[in-house]
C-alpha cells in the first residue's frame, strides 16, 4: 500500500473544461456536486482506501523567523498568491494507477448544467519509511 | 452495562481515591484506566470496537470480573477496586523508579474531609483559571465527563498521543504547588470561578460534534448535574440554553448535511419535550433577578422557541433582549444578532441602518480596507439584509464574498447556495 495525497486548488491548476464559479451554479447543481463528493468519500471509506480529507479557507499568510526575541515576520494574506491549495484528500492505494484513477474519478465531480467539471487535481505519492528488508 | 452510566461516576470515584490519599493527577489517571477496563469487561465483545483499548493488558483479577454476563452489582464499588489497585500499582512502579533513582519523598499525607460535593469540585478544578480553553476542556471530559482519551480525541479531530499529552499537561498546571493557595478549601486545591465552569461547558456545547461522543448532548449532561449541585441562576440559564437549542438540533441539518437557516426550520421536529423543560428552568432562574448573559441568551432561544411560525417570532422583545445582552457584553457580535433582529422587528432597512452604527461603534469592529471584516458573519448579514431590501444583486455579490470567509464548510455551502439562488434566479 502507498500514500497519495490528492490536492484541490483554488489557483495555480490548469483551467478546468467546465470552468464556471460555484456561485454561479443553480443550487441543486451545487447539492448534487456535493453529493458526489460525499459518495466518494464514503466509498473509499469502505473499500479500505480513504485517510483523511479536509478543506482549506482562502486566505493565509507568510510567516518566517526573525531572529532571537523578536517576534515572527507576517506578510499578506496575498490576493495574488499564483497557486492556492483548496484541499486535499489523503489515499492508501495498491499502486499508481489507483491513485491516477480515483483521482480521475474524483475530477468527474459535476458542476455547471450537471456536466463533470474535469478539474485538474495534483497527485503527489507520500515518501515513505525505508522497508525493512533493503537486499 | 449502559456506557453513560459507568462515565457518570468517575468523578466520585476519583474524589474516593484523593480522599485515601493519592493525588489528583495519579488519581485521575488510575481511574481513566479502570473506566477502560469497565467498559471493556462489562460491555464483552462490544458490538463499538473503538470502546476496546489496543493495551488489552493483562487479564483482570477473577475476584473483580463482574459475574457471567449480567449485569454489575455495584458498578462504583467495582470502580473503586480497580481503580484503587491500579494506583498502588503505578504508586509502587513510581517508588521503585523512585528508589532506583535514589531519592526519597513522604507519601501524600491523606486529604482533609470534604464538607461539600466532591464532583463539584472538580469542576471547578478542571475549569483552572490557569489552563487554556481546550487544555480545560479536555481535562473536564475525562475527569468530570469519565470519557477516555481516544474517545476525546476523536471527538476533536487530534491523535490520542496529542489529546493524551495535552491532559496530562492539563493535570500537571492545576497540580502544581504554585498555583495552590494555602488554606484553600476542600480536596482538590483552588479551583477556577463559576464563570470559568460555565465557559468550559459552553465550548463543549458549541464546539460541534463528531467520532462516537455525542458532546452537545455531553455537555447538557454535564451542566445538569452542576445545575442539580449549584444554586447559581447562570448556571440554570446555560442549561437552558442548551436544551432550547438542542430541541431544535434534528431540523437544523437537511438530509444531505447542508444547514437549514431558522426561518425554513420545520418546527413541527422541534423537541417540545426539550422546549418546555428549558423555558421552566429560563423562568425560574429569570424570577431570581440576577440577569447573566446566559440567561438573556436563553431568553431569546425561548422567544424562537415559542414562535410556531417563523411569521410570528415576537423580534420586538428579541430586540429588547439583545439590547440587555449588548448591556451585559458589549461585543460586536451581540451587536451584529442585534442588527438582524432589528431588520425583522423594523424592516430591512433599519438593520442596514443598526449594522452600519456596528461599523462606528469601535475600531475594532470596523474593516480595515482591503482586509476581511473583522466580525465573522457580518458580511453575511449584510448580503441577508440587502436581499431583504430588494437589492439582489449587492445581496448575491455580499454572500459570495461572505462564502470565501466562511470558517466552516456548512456555512460556505450554505452561503454559496444562497449566492447561486440569486444569480441563478429567473428574471420576472
């Protein structure tokens, strides 16, 4: 089994085919786009391959050390950060190609008219603890 | 063996074991370890597997084990038992590490008689000034709630290692000589303020709800048997806020977990039950005459309560409420439920008008250009208020923009529905 982290951007991804902003939608689109992403949660809860999912607000900050008793250096929150993590969701999967097919399922998510936004997801493996056995 | 039950007595019996002479803290934890075991002995092959421990350890004493399947003769006698053999155990553990170490200290000298309820104590014990709101709450659900670590944990969304640092961590700051005044009453050392308590129990309330604890329903719990042990008309006037808000919990969420707003609630699911129990407790502490924020907040909750149609909500006498609760805490959220209820006692326009005055009121409830307004919900309010006033456009922009400063998904989602309701809507 491996970890994969699934990452939803506000910014930063490519343009998704069905490019129109949430608000925009009709309500029930909005249930239904969310009603997909709770089917496909609780699936991969049950098939054994669901870590953890959590969403992000929009707005941060850079904070950085600024020598001895000072305190920390904060800049922003940006408006023009260019890329923006949304959220995630964490997976164990078999293999690559799992993780590149949930993803994909995950991106099929309807939106605007109850067509699949097609989004762009970032798949990114964990770096995992050395194997026991390494001969 | 009902699980409530055994939790139920945990304080007691952690008071039992301070009154015999062990500390606070090593109490504490000999009788965490005994409530793992009760629940995992008395329950059997529990049907919950996250009430199991993963240290099954070693097999209790047979003379302890309840008999059969039936049911515990004497749940807190057993607790006792087993608690108290599981502090002499760590007790001689500690003094043979102690030994090895080759230091020595008295034993604790045995605490002096109670005079008052020793669960009351801890309360205020674990409500320590001194703590951090989550260290205090932490600590009051597992010595006064008797929930196990993992069960806290998973209620906050923590690692058990995380939740199980910050209690003893928690321990630790209350037990610390420092902080313990000579002459101070009773078994557990100084304790925090009513008003401390009341806090701790609020946020558990309030902090929402999720792994197998149920912990609004923990909280009223808890308040009630504070309320049933103090005579203090805030105390009454929180658990009667609980219980008017609990009363309404089962139509605040539709079926798909998207909120449902107050005025579209379906009133007919409200807990009448609930309502009625509240409203008496709100009316007999209201009657003693020392109004708290507890209560006004409470008395507001009832006037929601009473409507049977949103149509017929008195906001007249809400508005009077919320200016006694802008009297009692002056803050800008008070001042932001104000100008809501004044935009339905007067009209849309006088809400603009009350939340406008919020803005000049002080500088830290104004925005800050090109930052987010610094009181949650107020841009919220506003798009609710400009939808109220006719103007749909402003209204549907404000509740986008309210959408992306949403500190939780449910409200986001809600606020984004709300927004797409309006762009969405067909011209007339």
């Amino acid at each position: 089994m491996a970890k994969y982290l699934l990452l939803k951007h506000y910014r930063g991804a490519p343009a998704p085919a069905n490019d129109v902003p949430m608000e925009r939608w009709s309500p029930e689109e909005i249930s239904a786009h969310m009603q997909y992403m709770n089917d496909f949660a609780a699936r991969l809860e049950k098939t054994g391959e669901f870590v953890d999912g959590q969403a992000l607000a929009p707005e941060g900050a850079w904070v950085r050390y600024d020598g001895e008793g000072r305190p920390p250096v904060t800049d922003g929150p940006f408006a023009e950060t260019k890329d923006l993590i949304a959220g995630w969701m964490i997976i164990d999967v078999d293999s690559y190609e799992r993780a590149v097919e949930l993803a994909g399922e995950l991106s099929a998510a309807p939106g605007a008219g109850g067509r699949p936004i097609h989004e762009w997801l970032e798949v990114r493996p964990f770096l995992t603890a050395p194997p026991t056995i390494t001969e | 063996m009902d699980e409530v039950l055994i939790r139920s007595l945990a304080p007691s019996v952690i008071a039992v074991l301070v009154r015999r002479g062990a500390d606070f803290a090593a109490a504490e934890d000999a009788v965490q370890d005994a409530l793992v075991e009760a629940l995992r002995t008395w329950a059997g092959p529990s049907p919950c597997p996250r009430l199991r421990p993963d240290d099954a350890g070693p097999p209790p004493d047979p003379r302890l084990r309840p008999p059969g399947e039936g049911p515990v003769r004497d749940p807190k006698g057993w607790l006792i038992t087993v608690a108290w053999r599981k502090f002499l155990d760590a007790a001689r553990a500690d003094a043979a590490r102690r030994r090895r170490e080759d230091r020595f200290e008295d034993e604790p000298a045995p605490g002096p008689v109670p005079a008052v309820d020793d669960t009351l104590q801890l309360y205020f014990l674990c409500a320590h000034p001194s703590l951090t709101p989550a260290s205090a709450v932490a600590l009051t659900l597992r010595a006064v709630g008797g929930l196990t670590t993992r069960q806290i944990a998973e209620a906050y969304l923590v690692p058990e290692a995380t939740m199980a640092q910050r209690i003893s961590r928690a321990k630790r700051t209350v037990a610390s000589p420092a902080r313990t005044e000579p002459g101070t009453r009773g078994i557990f050392g100084r304790p925090g303020d009513v008003a401390t308590v009341l806090r701790v129990l609020y946020l558990v309330f309030n902090e929402g709800y999720s792994g197998d604890i149920d912990l609004a329903a923990e909280a009223i719990r808890l308040t009630r048997r504070l309320a049933a042990g103090i005579d203090h008309p805030e105390v009454a006037g929180l658990l009667a806020l609980m219980l008017l808000h609990h009363a309404r919990r089962a139509s605040r969420t539709a079926p798909d977990g998207s909120l449902v707003p107050l005025a579209d609630q379906d009133r007919g699911r409200w807990d009448t039950g609930l309502i009625t129990e509240g409203v008496g407790i709100l009316q007999a502490a209201l009657a003693r005459d020392r109004l708290g924020e507890f209560q006004a907040q409470a008395a507001i909750a009832a006037l929601h309560a009473d409507a049977p149609t949103a149509e017929e909500t008195d906001w007249v006498q809400i508005v009077e409420w919320y200016d006694e609760l802008t009297r009692l805490t002056d803050s800008p959220v008070v001042r932001l439920n104000r100008a809501v209820a004044v935009g339905e006692a007067e009209g849309p326009h006088a809400g603009l008008a009350a939340l406008a005055a919020l803005d000049t009121s002080s500088p830290d409830s104004r925005p800050r250009s090109g930052e987010a307004h610094p009181v949650p919900r107020h841009t919220a309010v506003a798009a609710y208020l400009h939808e109220r006033a006719g103007d749909l456009t402003t209204a549907a922009r404000l509740y986008a923009e309210a959408a992306h400063k949403a500190p939780n998904l449910a409200e986001r989602d809600h606020l984004t529905r709300q927004a797409a309701r309006l762009n969405t809507r067909r011209p007339h």
